[in-house]
C-alpha cells in the first residue's frame, strides 16, 4: 500500500497523451473539468483504452453540482459502470452523499455491486462529508480501494492536517489519494505532511490559446466566468515534473 502512484485527471485525447508521455501511472478519465468533471463518452474512453498503455478509471458523475442522487440519476450511474465494465475499464469513480453529509451507503452499494471486481475510487464527495474519519470507514466497510481527497479544504496542500490524519486511521486498508491543486511545487511538503504517496493531479499550467481566428466575444456558450476561446489541458512538461517527484517519494 502507499507505493508512489501518480494518476493523470484528463478529460480529452490530447491530455491523455500528454500525461502518459509524462509519466502518469494511471488516468482518472473524465469530461467537462471546468465544472469539476462528469461522465466522459464511451468513444473517448475507446480511443484511450485503444492508444494507451495505461490503466483507466472512469469517473462516474451524471451532472454538475451536489452528490444528492435521485433514483433515476443512480440508475443511470448503474448502466454506466456496467458499459464502462463491459469495455474493459480498469476501474471507476463514484461517489453519493446523503442530504445529511454522509456517504450513502445503499446507493453507493448498488454501485458497488454493479463494479464487481474493478478498482473503485471514492471520489472527492468524501470532501463534502460532515465526518471525514466516519466517511473513511464506511468506504473500507463498502470495499473501495482509494479514496481521493484533498482533506476537506481547497487544495490538498491546505488540507494536510486532515490528509495526515486520514491517511493515519486508514492504516494501510485502503489507499489514500491526495487531490486538488497538486502541483510540482507542493508534493513533496505534502508527501512531508501527511507520509501520502499517491497523487491526483490535472499538470495544466494554463489555458491553451484557441485555434478560433473568428469571435464572438459577447455570447456565451455555458458558464460565464469561462471562456468559450480557452482550451484547460494537461501540460506534457508539468506533468511530467509532477511524476518524477512522486516517483522519487521515499525513494
């Protein structure tokens, strides 16, 4: 447990290249990251699983917004991990939350039942939880494998406290995954802080000119605080740093 792993959180082909040519051990494979990820396309999945020789788990997260799942929203999180099974993927990334805070563990077990024998990650709506340390067991107790989180605060280098201190009572049962904001200038004080190993990290370093020689600056596609002519992608380079500190932890 806790041997240094580094997974690429991607949401396009081009990011996928760029952190397999960097180094990733493992993708986290994704759509739509500005608003903090949902289920990516069967066919990207395909054209990963086709052109890398990497592990990927799939996220599964039908929408934007709370982890509140309605029965029709669980049951189309149900078909996707059997698709996403059936295809051959490594593993997935689920997570629900009751509206009290806690993990929901009926739903999460029908998840659970539907992976069968994949690797399954607790996404970052263990983040979300009222109690971090309960979350934790009910995630070992369900048979997850990791668990990703940035220890409740904004980025993991903030929430080290919490990391340190989750990482401590998981006592090598399930895999702690720090996440959010990792960036080469920070793991190694995480590494320090919390004794973490794994990480989850996009390794952009800005957005990425579009090729748009035409526009329209003043209509707006979805969110307004984004621009429709600013492509987020992982950075070959930065990725690469990223991995070659995370390789070297306690070596």
């Amino acid at each position: 447990m806790n041997t240094p792993l580094i997974e690429g959180c991607v949401d396009s082909y081009a990011s996928c290249a760029a952190a397999c040519r960097g180094g990733a051990d493992r993708l986290e494979l994704c759509a739509n990251l500005a608003i903090g990820g949902t289920t990516p396309s069967p066919s990207l999945f395909q054209q990963v699983q086709r052109d890398f020789p990497v592990p990927v788990n799939v996220l599964i997260r039908p929408r934007f917004g709370d982890f509140l799942y309605s029965a029709q929203e669980l049951e189309e999180m149900e078909e996707d991990i059997r698709r996403f099974r059936d295809m051959g993927a490594n593993g997935v990334v689920i997570g629900a939350l009751t509206p009290e805070g806690d993990l929901d563990a009926q739903g999460l077990s029908r998840l659970m039942d539907c992976a069968g024998g994949m690797d399954v990650t607790l996404h970052r709506a263990f983040d979300m939880t009222r109690d971090p340390l309960a979350a934790l067991e009910e995630a070992v107790r369900l048979g997850m494998r990791t668990v990703l989180t940035s220890g409740q605060a904004r980025s993991a280098a903030e929430g080290c406290q919490v990391l340190g201190e989750v990482f401590r009572r998981a006592a090598g049962r399930i895999h702690i995954m720090a996440g959010c904001g990792v960036k080469k200038e920070n793991i190694r004080a995480i590494y320090d802080r919390t004794g973490i190993r794994i990480f989850h990290t996009t390794g952009r370093k800005g957005p990425v000119d579009s090729g748009m020689r035409y526009r329209k600056a003043e209509v707006s596609m979805g969110l307004p605080s984004l621009s429709e002519y600013e492509l987020w992608q992982t950075d070959e380079e930065e990725f690469r740093a990223c991995a070659q500190l995370v390789h070297a932890l306690g070596g």
